[in-house]
C-alpha cells in the first residue's frame, strides 16, 4: 500500500512547500535556490539496477528508511519519495518509515526485523544514524560497526537484490571535527561497513562543512541538527545526483555479492528483539502499562500504551533464559531511572546504569547493551535492581530485552 507522505497534516506549510517543489522542479535548474552539491561526498558503490529494474518492470517498489528522528520527521525521506513518484510514475511504491527518535544503530539492529523486514523485501532501503551514534549513544567505533553492519546485513540476507543507501547527517560537533581535518567517529565506522559491502554512501556531514568553509551555506541556513526544510534539500539533491547517475548505467539484475567474513564477527547480524514475557519474575517485577500521569517526565506517545516489564524498589529481580552472543534491554529511561545489575551464565553481577544525559526531562528510548561477545549457545542471566541510583529513583520499564 503506497503511503500518502505527501499530504500528511504532520508536515508544515513551508516543508510541504519544498516536497511540492522539489516534486515539480527536480529537473528545473535548482528551484529551491540551495547551493550546488559536489560529487567530491557523494560515494558511489555497486549497481543499483536492481532498484531501477523492479521500478521499471514491474510497476511495484517497497522504498524503507531506517534511523532516528532525522528519518522519522517530514525531512529528507518525503523528500525522497517525491523524487521517486516523479521518476517512476508509473510506479505503485509502499514506503516504509521506520525512523523512532533517540535510536542509535545498535537500537537499528536490534528492530530491523519488526520495523522493516516485516513489511516485505526491501527494493531501496535508505539508513541514517551518524548523528544519533555520536551524541545520543557516544558509541565508541566498534558499538558503531556492530550496530550499522547488523542493519545492513539482515537487509542483504533478507533481500539480496536490495540496493542500500546510507546517509551521513551532522551535528555541531561532528561540523568542528570536519573542519579540523578529522573524521567523526560514528560517520567514518559506518563508512567502513558501506566500503565493506559496496554501499554508496551520502556524506552530507562533510558536504556541508564544505559548503559552510566556501562561504555557499550557513549553519543556520542547514537548519541544525535537525535540518530545516532547506537542509533536507540539499541532502535530497545529493540522493538524486547518486542515484539518477546509478541508473544511467546499463547492466543486469543480480544478486549483491556478500563479503566472506564480517567486518566485526560480533556485530549485530541476527539482532533481535525479545519479548519480556520470556523473563521469570522472582520479586519486584510486573508486565503492565505503567501509570504515566503520575510519573514526573515528559513521554512520546509511541509509548505510553506499551506493556512493559516495570520495578521500582531495588532488590527487585527476575531471571532470563536466551541465546546467542549478547544481551540487553530496549528500555525507556526518565528522570526516575535506575542502575540494573546483571550476572550471565553464573559470574559476578555487573551494574548497567539505565539513567541518561537526556533522562533529566524526558523518559529516554535507550537500548543497553550487557554483553556483546558471549559464546553462541544457550545463556542464563539474572537481573536485579541495584540499591544505587544516578537518578531520583530506582525504576527499570523495559519494553523488550536485546540479543543476537
């Protein structure tokens, strides 16, 4: 079923305005007066015939985006899917969005498979987490690789004729990394996943810096960290270079090669979601809707109707069975946010802070990661709520546990 993006009340007059725009001028000479985007950070990858074959021969495309709220607002992705109506009009498309705000990569991984892969296959896929990897999660490189290469190669495995797209944005200290001639952690390891299974890559985070340093752009003209309608053109502009390029060239429909080995054995390739309804409760835990009226904190209504495993007084404890190499919890942490303590397979209780630097406010989507490297095979861990707490309280609301 084709998504009516285009005529959602949830975009603004001036947004609805470009997506016009940019749907009826896209091959007008720069209707939306944005600067003039170089290919020098637009890296081009593998084929995309498959894409454009689907589109062309069958009338039928399902186009997903994935990341964090930079996807999940009426910016680049509406954008994008113009572009796409406009070139293949002919095309019945489903798009899917599946961008929740807050989520960093490791998040991504983790619900590839209930966001995406449960729509259907995938024809054009498009993934943005540079941003949220930096300042949201402040992944370290490898958490980084895990989580972009985990997305990535369960949408290859599901699909493997899917083409992928992958998005750089920026944040202002990501702008002052460029600037003094460096790489941005959280960008340059997703790089490193694009480069190893031949993803073109859209560096909006290094095009910016340049046109900032040649004087054609201003950070305020970009709109920030979460763009204005006038930064989301250029990064639309530079997908519409990339892939209007891509499609000129000729060549068969095939399957994507897939690299012999990962580029991180423990990265999050068969990264799941697990219910909360598998943990035996011992003491202190409910399943249930918590009681948000009466729980200081701005929410997001995406949760606020969700069962969760809930406790609130410390000593609470409950146990899990599960499989694979990691495990942790996809939880929402508030101002009241505990420490939870956790023992696998028997060892030492080891304390995994819930609270966050956004915590303070707002009951923060997080996912924390207990342990990424464990032996494949079957696993027993016990949970428990520490007396300790960073926040005002000792609560734990997890809306799934982790693993992979």
């Amino acid at each position: 079923m084709k998504n009516d993006i285009l005529r959602t009340p949830l975009i603004s007059g001036l947004l609805l305005m470009f997506v016009l725009s940019f749907e009826t001028n896209m091959n007008a000479e720069n209707p939306l007066k944005i600067p003039a985007v170089s290919a020098e950070n637009i890296h081009q990858r593998g084929s995309y015939q498959n894409s454009k074959q689907k589109f062309e021969s069958e009338k039928t495309g399902h186009v997903a985006f994935l990341g964090g709220s930079i996807t999940e607002m009426n910016g680049y992705r509406p954008m994008v899917c113009a572009f796409l109506e406009k070139t293949f009009p002919e095309t019945k498309f489903q798009f899917t969005n599946a961008g929740i705000s807050s989520t960093c990569s490791n998040t991504g991984a983790f619900r590839t498979r209930r966001d995406v892969l449960s729509q259907g296959p995938v024809d054009l896929f498009f993934v943005e987490f540079a941003v949220n990897d930096d300042q949201d999660a402040g992944h370290s490189e490898t958490a980084a690789i895990r989580g972009m290469e985990g997305v990535i190669a369960q949408i290859r495995r599901h699909n493997p004729y899917a083409d992928i797209v992958m998005v750089h944005f920026i944040n202002p200290s990501m702008l002052e990394t460029i600037q003094q001639k460096k790489k941005p952690l959280s960008s340059s390891s997703h790089e490193r996943v694009a480069a190893h299974y031949e993803i073109s890559t859209i560096d909006l985070a290094s095009e910016v810096a340049r046109l900032i340093d040649a004087k054609q752009l201003t950070w305020e003209q970009f709109g920030g960290t979460h763009p204005a309608p006038f930064g989301n053109a250029i990064c639309a502009a530079m997908i519409d270079k990339l892939l209007t390029n891509a499609w000129q060239k000729q060549g068969p429909r095939m399957k994507h090669a897939s690299p012999q080995e990962p580029l991180d054995p423990f990265s999050f390739r068969n990264g799941r979601l697990i219910e909360i309804k598998n943990a035996k409760l011992n003491s202190g835990w409910t399943i249930e809707v918590p009681e948000w009226d009466s729980i200081p904190g701005s929410k997001r209504s995406r949760f606020t109707s969700i069962p969760m495993l809930c406790a609130t007084t410390a000593g609470a404890e409950l146990e899990l069975a599960f499989e694979g190499t990691a495990l942790g919890v996809f939880t929402v942490a508030g101002p009241d946010a505990g420490i939870l303590e956790v023992s696998i397979d028997a060892g030492p209780f080891q304390p995994f802070d819930l609270y966050h630097n956004y915590s303070k406010g707002l009951h923060y989507p997080r996912s924390v990661v207990f342990d990424s490297q464990l032996k494949p095979g079957k696993h027993h861990a016990k949970i428990r709520l520490s007396e300790k707490s960073s926040g005002k309280g000792h609560a734990a609301r997890i809306m799934y546990f982790v693993g992979n």
